[in-house]
C-alpha cells in the first residue's frame, strides 16, 4: 500500500499531470487543458469548503494568477497541485476577508460527490467520504480538521504538502486530518448518520 493510503490513480494522474504542466509551460494550450480538467475537481470542492457559494468565481480567480504564473511553478505533479492549493487558499481568504466573516466549511456539493473514491484507503473514514453524508458532516468538523481533510482526501495532497499549503507542520496536519476523519467515522457509525437535512454553512444570511 502507498504511503499514507495514497492510490494508485492518485499517483497515475500525478505522472500524467506532471507531463501537461511541463508542455503547458513551454506554451502548450491543449496541455493546459489538460492539467486544468485533472486539478479543477478537487480545487473547486477544497475552495467550496471555505467559501461556500462563490466557489466558482473564487476558483476561477484563481486560475487566472495560475495562468499568468505558470513560468515560475517548479515541480512535479503532486507539487502542482499543492501550489494551486496554496494560491487557490489565499483567493479564499482575501474574499472573505472582503466579506468580513470566518472561514468555514461549508457542506460540500456534487462536484466532490463524483471524485473518484481512493482505491487503497489507510481508514474506513475515507471510504466514507465518497458518501455525501460524510460531506456534509465536514462542515460539523473545526475548520483545521476539515482542512486537512480537504487537502488530504480531495484535493489528494499529501501530509507534507498539506502542510505547506496551510503553513503548519507536517505533523500538525497529519494530527488534524487524523482526529478529521476519527470524529467522521464515529458520527457515520453514531447511527447511520442522520436524516436531517444538511446545513449549508456557505450561504450568506
């Protein structure tokens, strides 16, 4: 098993992403495209996390500073995507400072839904999360756990790289992303989840 329950598909589309960065830096649109449809799910569903319904716009801001920045981005593919995440994260945060309210997560909606599972997962938890009731329970989670989840699952980062992206260490995300997805399974088990409907903790009132 991959370290830290990484799947194999993970790793796969990282080579292959890898390739359309380095096309898409000496200029390749088609390639672009490409790097751009295998990181938009998981960027859209982490971004949605924290700002709820601007997501799109956030993201699509966000893509615009990938863009214009693409000749400095030195990396792999998993570096790519923690780079992204990082400059995806602080579009985040200047709109809701503009906004003036707290980050929160907020429930996820069907782009996370249609994520491939992880194949090979290191906690029945993360099985879970393909489960939209276990999106939804990340918005019940504190904001440094749902995080780390979102990275780690979603956006499929690793804990280094998570790290990064968040500026804690390893360790700490590790421990997050750990006591995450403890607290998710055991609210899954509590009783087959509830059938109250979920609160979307986006929505401006």
């Amino acid at each position: 098993m991959g370290h830290g329950g990484e799947s194999r598909r993970t790793q796969a589309s990282d080579g292959e992403l890898g390739d359309a960065v380095a096309r898409a830096q000496q200029g390749d649109e088609a390639a672009f495209a490409v790097a751009y449809r295998l990181v938009q799910p998981g960027l859209l569903a982490y971004v949605r996390g924290l700002v709820g319904a601007d997501a799109e716009d956030v993201t699509s801001d966000a893509w615009l500073e990938i863009a214009r920045d693409l000749g400095r981005f030195k990396g792999d593919g998993a570096g790519f995507r923690g780079w992204t995440a990082t400059i995806a994260r602080h579009r985040a945060l200047d709109h809701l400072r503009r906004r003036r309210v707290r980050p929160r997560v907020s429930a996820l909606e069907q782009d996370v839904l249609e994520l491939p599972a992880p194949h090979s997962t290191h906690d029945q938890a993360m099985e879970a999360l393909s489960t939209e009731q276990a999106l939804a329970l990340l918005g019940g989670l504190p904001r440094d756990q749902a995080e780390a989840v979102l990275l780690r699952v979603v956006v499929g980062l690793d804990g280094p790289a998570a790290a990064r992206v968040l500026g804690k260490r390893p360790g700490a995300v590790r421990t997050a992303a750990h006591r995450g997805l403890r607290r998710l399974a055991k609210q899954l088990a509590a009783d087959g989840v509830t059938e109250e409907a979920p609160r979307t903790l986006g929505e401006s009132t």
